[in-house]
C-alpha cells in the first residue's frame, strides 16, 4: 500500500475568471466587427450579415476568452491582509485612521 501525501497542496487564487471576461468581450467585439466588415464589403447589397456577424462574434469570444483566462491564470490574487501585514508603514497608517 503507497503511503499518502501528507502536505497539503496550497494552490492559489488567479485572475482566470476576469482574463476570460475581458478576453472574451474583447474578441468577440473585434471578430464580429471584423466579420460584418467583410461581409459588408461583398458586391450583394441586399446580403443579410447577420449570421457571419454573429458566426464571428462567437468565435472571437471563445478564442479571446481562452487567451485571456490562460494569460489571467498567470498573476495570483493577494489578499488584503497578506498586503497589510506585508508593510508595518502601511498597516500603522490604516490603523490610525
């Protein structure tokens, strides 16, 4: 029988979850500009753009997101506490106040 782990893996909070919504706003605006830009820009005038708008909407949105929530996994969260601790300077000014 293999002897359990007994250290506790401590994984830290990111930033994912606001690199997807950025990321994804983002993208899905540029792409589904871009998209009806194209489409506009055909030779049929009475072409209706709506799908490829919307075709390269989603796809700029899933495409920026993943980019975005990868990039915000990057940068850890800190606490407000750890911040304060961190500076004696910083919680004395806090704490006078």
């Amino acid at each position: 029988m293999a002897a359990r782990d007994t250290v506790a893996k401590a994984i830290p909070s990111t930033h994912w979850k606001t690199g997807l919504a950025i990321g994804g706003v983002a993208g899905g605006l540029a792409l589904g500009l871009a998209a009806a830009g194209l489409c506009n820009d055909s030779d049929d005038v009475d072409k209706n753009c709506f799908l490829q708008t919307v075709g390269g909407a989603v796809l700029g949105a899933a495409s920026g997101g993943t980019i975005g929530a990868l990039i915000g996994g990057l940068f850890p969260k800190h606490q407000a506490a750890d911040s304060l601790t961190a500076s004696p300077w910083l919680a004395a000014q806090v704490t006078t106040r």
